[in-house]
DNA sequence: TTAAATAAAGACAAAAATATCTTTAAATAT
DNA sequence: ATATTTAAAGATATTTTTGTCTTTATTTAA
C-alpha cells in the first residue's frame, strides 16, 4: 500500500470553484458561458464538469440558459457568494462541522483527542472560507494578481 | 447528483490516527495490542485496519511481531511521534503542501485565486499536526479528558 | 517438533468518486 | 415549422478507496 492522495477538497469540489471563479471573472452581462468554454479554461474534464454545473445550478449559486448563446452566469451577487458555499454545494459541510477522527460522539463536551486542537484550525478554515467572496477573487484574478492558468 | 462526503481526512488515516493513539494510551513495557484488539478498541473493520497497521509498521511508527503475545507497539518514543507523521503515512502530504484548486503552477510567485488565504489555515493545520504528539494525546484520553469511544 | 497464535502478503469484492457517452429537453434563429 | 445549439438527465465505464478472504511466514509454547 503506497499512501492515499488526499487532498482538502475533492476533485469535483476543485473543479467547482475554477469553474465559478472563472464564470465570475468574466465581464457580467455580456454573455454566458458554454460548458466548452468553462471545462477548457479550467482545463477539467467536459462532461464531468457538467455535472458539477448542474449540481451548482440546482443549489442557485449559478444559472443556466439551453440553446444558441445559452450557458451559465453567476447567479445573485458575486459579492455574496463564498468559497464555503460552493464547497458546501459540492463536498458537503463534513469539512466544516465533521470529527477530525470519525468518531460520532464527539463534542464539546465529550471531545475526541484531536478534538480541541482542530476545532481552532477547523474554525480558521471556515472563517476563511465563509468571508471569502468571489468578487474579490475574480478581481483579483482579472487585475493579474491571481491565476487560475499559466 | 448529492454531495460529496469529503472529510479532513480518509478513513484509511482516521482509523490510523485512531490505532496509533489506542496503542499510545496502553501501559507501555506491558505487552503489545493484537490487530484484534486495536480494531475493536477503535471500532474498525478488522482487515482493513490490517493493512493500514502494515503500512504504519513500514513507516517505522509501529513495531510488530508475529506469533503468540506478538501485536503492535508504538516505535520509539511517543513524545516524538506526531499526527503529521501519522497522516503523511497514510494520506501522503498534499493535505500540507497541494493547491487547494488543484493547480498544477500554483506558487508563491504565481499564486491560484485562493493561495493566500489558504495558506495561513494550511500552515495553522501543518504546525498544529507538527506539534501535537501521541504522548500528549495519549495522557489525556488516560486521565479521561478525552475520549476514543463513549 | 508440532500445534497454535499471530502478522504479512496477496487476491478478490464492494462502494464511492471520477469520467464518458447517449438521449432528451429547451431555446434560438432561420 | 425546422434545424441548430445548448444544458439536463440518464446510463454506463473506469479508477480509487474501502473492505474481505485466503494463504503464507514467523514466533511461541507445549
């Protein structure tokens, strides 16, 4: 047994936010964006990708439109959209609220051993992820101080 | 499409993290932990929990010998044996070191829309896992200040 | 030296995540 | 109306992770 490649999100959830990101960095009212466009920016396999989209539509957090010049914008307010939403969306809130360990009677009160250590992380991360909107980051992409390719 | 199930971690390195401190909270000198015992304590699959045992003996965390009152003990000292050794065993160390949008190019000089901001909780997580050990965990399930089960 | 107890190793099975392909539905433009 | 374009939905395939079962190797004790 090598070792496992977790990672903090899972793939879908990855592609999720590339794809969002990279919808709301794109100048709004304009046109949507097609599958093709987003899968190839965001260099994630289409159909697979499309899913994802699917899954963000039914959760509100994009719109989509069938049909020539169709595709997906962001829906609402870009300024209230945060990364927690779109992980909560995809990979669920397991990250947020789940015991570091597995253990189903963890709490405060009845804490695992890592129980306190990772509260402390674990609220960093949601705290993080909860004021980060995808406004600022797609300005931040736009005005080149952050990339989602090369 | 329902959401992902994504954790911290997989369960492959919950049940470890589960194992290696059961196996610390024990008397030491006394006698080592069959996989029967470890999996039962931790409440894991008994063979699966095998193979993750193996790959924590390859790592040199655990010591194990076969035969009558064979098992598992910790190697070394406790005190030296961090949850980041632990969860890089099992889970590799993307968990510390991968793009949180997966990106191939992300770095500090060219940075992926969310590099900053997860890179304070990245490294509040890593030194947190750096600096939490099996002694210090162990001692508090023993004086019941936490808990690996009910 | 043999039987029993144990972990190691390897083959296999099941479930979940990732990925693709096909069909359907809806919108647009001609 | 019809053809075209697009997303949605559903079926299927692949890969990874999780889990089990069987065989082998090693140790201990009788």
């Amino acid at each position: 047994m090598s070792c496992i490649k977790e990672e903090m999100f899972s793939k879908a959830c990855k592609y999720a936010i590339n794809a969002m990101i990279y919808v709301a960095t794109l100048p709004e009212g304009v046109q949507r964006a097609g599958l093709k466009e987003i899968a190839q920016a965001i260099n994630s396999p289409e159909a697979f990708t499309a899913k994802i989209l699917q899954q963000l539509v039914r959760d509100e957090l994009l719109n989509s439109a069938k049909g020539p010049h169709g595709g997906f914008e962001i829906q609402g307010d870009p300024n209230t959209i945060t990364i927690a939403q779109i992980v909560g969306s995809i990979d669920g809130n397991l990250i947020f609220t789940g015991c570091a360990l597995g253990l189903e009677k963890c709490s405060e009160d009845h804490p695992c051993p890592v129980h306190h250590k990772f509260k402390a992380v674990r609220d960093h991360l949601t705290g993080m992820m909860l004021t980060t909107n995808l406004k600022d980051i797609a300005t931040r992409v736009n005005d080149g101080i952050s990339f989602l390719k090369y």
